[in-house]
C-alpha cells in the first residue's frame, strides 16, 4: 500500500494521466533508468504506475514524438538508441547550435545572466568527484548560457539534442581527465562572453563540444571491444 499511497500523491501533482506517465517515463528515460534498447510494454507500465492503458499510450505516444522511443520490428517501442553515424550528426549539429548560443550570449547576456553562470562554475569546481553530479552541474551550465543568448527558438532548438544526449549512456565526465578539460573550457566560454567578445564564445564553445565527442567516440570504441 506504500507504494501505491506515494504514486497517487505522485499522481496528483499532475492535471491527467495522461501528463503524470508522460512526465514519469520521461524522467526514467532522461535519469538513465530505462536504457536504450528497453522494450516499452503497454500493460505493464500501466500496472507499475497503475493508470490505464489509454493514458500511457499517450504518453509513449508523444515520448516517440520527442524522439526519445522508436518503434522496432518484431517488438513495438522501446527507448531509442543512437548508431555511431547518429552519434556523429547529433554533435556535429549540437556543436553548430551551442557555439550560436555561446556567441549570441556574448552580444546578450546581462549582468543577471552573468552573475548565474559565475554562480554555477563555482558549484561545478565545488561539486563532489562523481560523474552523475558533474553531469548535472554541466547541464546547468549550458542551459545558463542557452538562456543568455535570448534566442527562444535556439532554446527550443537545443532541448531536443540535450534529451538526445541521455540516450548515449553514461557521461563523458566518467573519463578523470574530462572533468578539468571541460571546467576549465567553461571557464574560457565565460570570459570571452564577460568581456563581449561573440568569436571567441563561438570557437571555445564548439572546441569544448567537439573535445567531448572525442571523448564520447574513444568511449563507445573502448565499450565495443570489451
């Protein structure tokens, strides 16, 4: 009873069903709790959040729509997952859109925008040597200076390639050399956006997302071999 207790008060926070297992899957899919490859049965995600079948098809519905499920032959829906030429495309296209976002900032961003992102670089070098942790802290930190650009299809732009992202297993900062190389790359990304300077917030921004797709492509490599 527990459990069903907390799922309904879980239940009511939200305005349908329909909404409550779409944002629950959506958390499970963007927190790493069903993995890619993971079949997405009807029945039984109905009986785990104990709604209907009606409203969980809408949710599966709009989490295929997000991109974050595909339909595979043979067995029906399950959490997407990327091959290495997807892989490639989704940072070469996120690299494009984040330097935008790191050079319109460098026009945009006012001193609230700024004082945010210097807040968040001090919790980052603060922020416990555990990759989970420092993966949060980096979302934080490009979600800052997307805001700082101004630019609301930009924002919408990039939400889509940041839930992608999820899809790629575990974070690049599980490599210990990854987490100086990346704080230090914010680091630069915010001088050159504190002192206006839009070209040089471009090419640090697209050098810190091209570092982190090597990093990512050594990763899938190395798991390849194993």
């Amino acid at each position: 009873m527990t459990g069903l207790r907390a799922r309904m008060t879980e239940r009511a926070q939200y305005g349908s069903a329909a909404e409550f297992a779409y944002a629950t899957l959506r958390g499970e899919i963007m927190g790493g709790h069903l993995q890619p490859g993971h079949r997405m049965r009807e029945q039984e995600l109905s009986e785990r959040l104990q709604v209907s079948r009606t409203p969980v098809r809408e949710a599966l519905s709009r989490l295929q729509a997000d991109g974050l499920l595909v339909m595979q032959p043979r067995s029906g829906l399950a959490v997407a997952e990327l091959d290495d030429a997807g892989v490639i495309e989704l940072y070469e296209t996120r690299e494009a859109l984040e330097g935008t976002a790191a050079q319109l900032a460098a026009r945009y961003a006012n001193p609230r925008d700024i004082a945010a992102m210097r807040s968040i670089l001090a919790a980052e070098e603060l922020a416990p040597d555990d990759p989970v942790q420092q993966q949060r802290h980096n979302r934080i930190f490009h979600a800052a200076v997307l805001a700082a650009s101004h630019n609301r299809f930009l924002v919408k732009s990039l939400q889509v390639l940041h839930d992608a992202l999820t899809l790629l297993g575990p974070t690049t900062l599980a490599r210990p050399d990854r987490r100086a190389q990346a704080q230090a790359e914010h680091r630069q990304v915010l001088d050159a956006i504190e002192k206006r300077d839009s070209a040089a917030a471009e090419a640090v921004m697209r050098a810190h997302v091209r570092h982190g797709a090597e990093v990512r492509q050594h990763m899938r490599g190395a798991a390849a071999q194993d």
